[in-house]
C-alpha cells in the first residue's frame, strides 16, 4: 500500500534520515520505534507532505504521493499529527466536521461521524463543547476523530501516548485496534516501545536516520540488544 | 469645509488599505510591516499611468492594484513558507527596499519626490469612498467564503488545517495578494488626490501604522477595521489644537483604549444588525434578571 524508497530528509545541514525504505500492507499496523531524534516524526511529515525529502520516493497505491498536504489527504492519507493539535475554539463537533472538509458524500459523513463517536464515546458527551476546554486525553481522541473523519485508508499516528496518564494510553492503544478493525492500515510512530510492539504486525527500529531493524513486532520485542536500548531492564525481568 | 473633506478622503483612502491588512492579519494571521511598499508601487504605478501615459484615473487604479498584486505573488513566494515571526520580518525588509529604489529612480523624482501628478475634483472626490465601498464589500464576502474560513483555520491552527486538507500555503497567498491589491489601489488614490508623492511617505511608519489600525479595530473582524481606520485617521486631526503635544495625545488615546480593550474596539467580533439585535437582547435579559433578584432578595 505504501513504499517509502531510499528516503533522505534534511534540516539545513543536519541529515534526519539518511535512506530510510519501509513497506506498509493494507491491514496491517506497522510501528517505527526509535528514540528522540531518531527522525520518527521527520519520516511521518514526509510521507503526508509537510516535509520535502531531498532525496528518495514515496510510493502510495502505485502511485507517488505529492509534495502538498492537502493533495495527499485526497489520496487517502491522514495523519494525526503530535501534539493533538485540535481547533481550540471551535466545539468538538465543528473540529469533526472540518476533518471532512475535502468531502462532499453527506450520508457517509454522518455515518462516520456516527463511527467516530461510537470509537469516542467520551468525544460524543463532549460534543458541544468548545474543544480548547478539553483534557488531553479528550484533546488527543478528537485529533484521531478528525483524522478518521478524512476517511483515509492510511492513517499515520505520532505519538498518540505523549504525554498521557497511563490509563489513559492503554486507552488509545485499545482504540488504534479497533481503528484497524473499520478497515484502515496503520503506521504508528510511538517512543513507548512495549506499548506499540504488543498491537503492531511488524516494526522498523530507527536510529540517527537510519533503519537499523525490522522484523515481526513479536520478534523485535523479544530481541536482547532492542530489549536493553528500547525497552529497559525492568520489562526484561519482567519477561 | 474642504478641510473636512480632505480628511474623510484620507479616511476612506486608509480604509482599503487596512480591509486588506485585515484580512492578512486579522484571518490569516499574518503579521506584515511592510504594506507601505505595496502602497508606495500602487502610487508610483497610478502617478506614471495618469501623468506620464496620460491614461484615465480609473485606469491608473487598476494599473496600481494589478502592479502590487503581481509583485506581491513574487514576495509570496519566496517568503510565506517562513514562519509568524520571520514572515513578519521579511515583509519588513521588502518595505524597506521600495523606498530606496524610489530614491534612487530619478524619472519619477528621486528622493525629492514626484509633484505634478494629476488631480481629481468634482465628481471624482466621490471616488475614494465609492472604492471603500466596494472594498468593504469584497473583503466581507471573501471571509465569509470557503476561502475566508480557509484562511481562519490557517490562523487556529496551521498544522491541522493542513491536516484536514487546507492548502495552506495557497490560502496564505490569496490572503497576501488581496492585502497587497488593497494597498496598491489606496496607494493609487493618495498620489492622484494628494497630487504629490515622496519616498519616504511610505516608510515603515506607514506600515506600522496600518497595521496598529488592525490591531487597534480587532483582529478578525471588518467592522473593526473600518471603525479603527475612520477613528484613528479623523483622531491626530482632532488633536491638532494642541500642536505639537498632538501626537502625544494620539499615542496616549491609542494605549488607554487598547488597555481597555485588549482584543481590540470589536475583539474579533462583527458590528452587523442582527449582531446588534443579540446584544440588545442579551442586556435586556441581564438587567431583567438582575431585576428579578432585586425583587427576589426583597422578598
């Protein structure tokens, strides 16, 4: 479904990815783990467009993606970005509504507003209410919301656990699942290694640029050096 | 009596200016200090149509506007990837740049400036509130356009409006060439109605000024921007019985009213009839309920 080829993204002189090369399938969820800096967030911007790689290509249903946000959002990619940046003054149901903005199939619009807040009930008390009043854990579902609100077939998460209690992440790890049960493909960038590795297919391991790593999630999980680097010693004696 | 009119007609000539900043600042979010450069090309463009081509008035406006707008796209260009700040000081720095070339361009008279440009009377005094007019009513239905709401989302929150499938980045454009457009045409009008232009009448005083005018009415809203564009021309006029004190009190106006009312006169709101009506209704519920207390705690 997505092919990211010999990906090379630069800020001014400092190289963030240095040949990256990952494969995503239709249904599968795919995580990037890597630690801060590794160039996560850098491979998820330019996969949706905000960033313009140097170098390599991306390759999207057999065709390349564009090089402009909005083009790709047509094509079916939605991201959500870090930071669950939400509008702070519209009400929870306007920020779900503007996630449609490029659609004009009503009926389905409604249905999937209907998903959405069958996936969020929490976001469906909320409706009415002004988003920026939301907690963070609401913030970062309705960021989701929105997202699916594209109806995107891909959907690109960065770090949707920042930040959160961690009953809350357990939370939103429940809801990527079922975020993949309507049918959508996920590519999940997290720093919480344990967390994405327990629902992700397989995984890449970035580091400084590069992918240093891939394999089923299982498989990473259970690897002795990404255990003593990602995922430290207490999940070790942890088993 | 033509004193008057001079100051409405300057006025007026400010008004298009600021609907324009308007709509780049106060929607898009935006900040510029360097729209007196537009101002400076739409004057100098209108000057030579009207006194070198000899071409009619109405032809010189339109030269000012499509001049501006077309340079505008260049700047666009090259500066409106930048981020808040630095777009800010980008356009600064283009403000800056019109003003020596002008200097340096002795056809059109240098630093000294331009005198002999031809002037309007009669009928054509109308003109600069006929153009308001239409200003007015151009920017109030862009905003209210998919565009508009575009450039509001761009001003919440660039990443997700991208996200959501807003070309930014276009949006971001259309906002600066209707600014600049704007500027252009009111530059247009100050050479043909002053009758003399300089350089350094488009410094970055100008700009700032402008830009102080938005701020001033509220970013966000139209009616503000007119409100502040009317008051904050007519006000140093209505100070000048004190001479040289007259800016003191201008700027001391300005700083008591913006302590006041921080988000600006209309903070973002708009001055229409039917909002009107809402805040009839909303202070006579006030003061019914107030009164209903009153009466309650009497009991």
């Amino acid at each position: 479904m997505l092919s990211v080829r010999d990906l090379h993204v630069s800020y001014g002189g400092i190289r963030a990815l240095r040949g990256v090369s990952i494969d995503v399938h239709k249904g599968e969820i795919i995580t990037i783990i890597g630690a801060n800096g590794a160039g996560k967030s850098t491979l998820l911007n330019a996969i949706s467009g905000i960033l313009k790689p140097s170098q390599g290509e991306i390759t999207f249903n057999g065709a390349p993606l564009k090089r402009e946000p909005s083009k790709n959002v047509k094509l079916g990619i939605c991201h959500v970005p870090e930071g669950r940046l939400v509008f702070a003054n519209l009400t929870v149901k306007d920020n779900l509504a503007l996630g449609a903005y490029l659609r004009t199939d009503r009926k389905k619009i409604a249905s999937d507003l209907e998903r959405v807040y069958e996936l969020f009930p929490r976001i469906k008390e909320r409706s009415s209410q002004i988003a920026g009043t939301l907690s963070g854990g609401e913030q970062q579902m309705l960021a989701m919301g929105r997202a699916l609100m594209t109806d995107g077939d891909l959907v690109l998460m960065d770090e949707p656990s920042l930040g959160l209690a961690p009953i809350l992440v357990h939370t939103v790890f429940q809801i990527i699942k079922e975020i993949l049960r309507l049918g959508k493909t996920i590519l999940l960038v997290e720093q919480n290694a344990n967390m994405a590795l327990k629902i992700a297919d397989r995984a890449y391991v970035l580091e400084q640029g590069l992918i240093v790593k891939t394999g089923p999630a299982a498989d990473i999980a259970s690897d002795p050096a990404i255990r003593a680097a990602y995922l430290g010693s207490k999940s070790v004696a942890g088993g | 009596m033509e004193y008057i009119l001079g100051i409405l007609i300057l006025s007026a000539i400010n008004l298009v200016a600021v609907l324009g900043l308007s709509v780049l600042t106060g929607f898009t979010g935006l900040f510029s200090f360097g729209h007196a450069g537009f101002m400076a090309i739409g004057a100098y463009t209108s000057a030579i149509v009207t006194a070198r081509l000899h071409l009619p008035f109405a032809v010189g406006l339109l030269a000012a506007g499509l001049v501006a707008g077309i340079i505008s796209i260049g700047l666009g260009r090259l500066t409106l990837k930048l981020k808040g700040d630095y777009f800010c000081i980008a356009t600064m720095g283009f403000g800056e740049i019109v003003k020596p070339l002008l200097n340096n361009w002795k056809w059109v008279g240098g630093a000294r400036g331009w005198e002999s440009i031809p002037k309007y009377g009669g009928i054509s005094l109308l003109l600069p509130f006929a153009v308001a007019v239409i200003a007015v009513i151009l920017s109030w239905n862009l905003i209210n356009s998919r565009q508009g709401r575009n450039m509001v989302a761009v001003r919440e929150e660039e990443l997700a409006a991208q996200m959501a499938g807003v070309n930014v980045l276009r949006s971001k454009m259309i906002a600066l060439v209707f600014s600049a457009v704007l500027a252009g045409i009111a530059g247009g009008l100050m050479a043909n109605f002053i009758g003399f232009i300089a350089p350094k009448t488009f410094n970055m005083v100008k700009s700032t000024e402008l830009t102080i005018i938005v701020i001033f009415g509220g970013l966000g809203s139209i009616s503000g921007s007119v409100v502040a564009a009317l008051l904050l021309t007519v006000l140093p006029e209505l100070f000048r019985a004190f001479s040289s004190w007259r800016l003191v009190f201008y700027g001391l106006a300005v700083m008591i009213i913006m302590i006041g009312r921080p988000k600006g006169l209309m903070g973002g709101l708009e001055l229409t009839p039917t909002s009107l009506r809402k805040a009839a209704a909303a202070r006579k519920a006030k003061r019914d309920t107030a009164a209903a207390t009153a009466e309650g705690e009497k009991r």
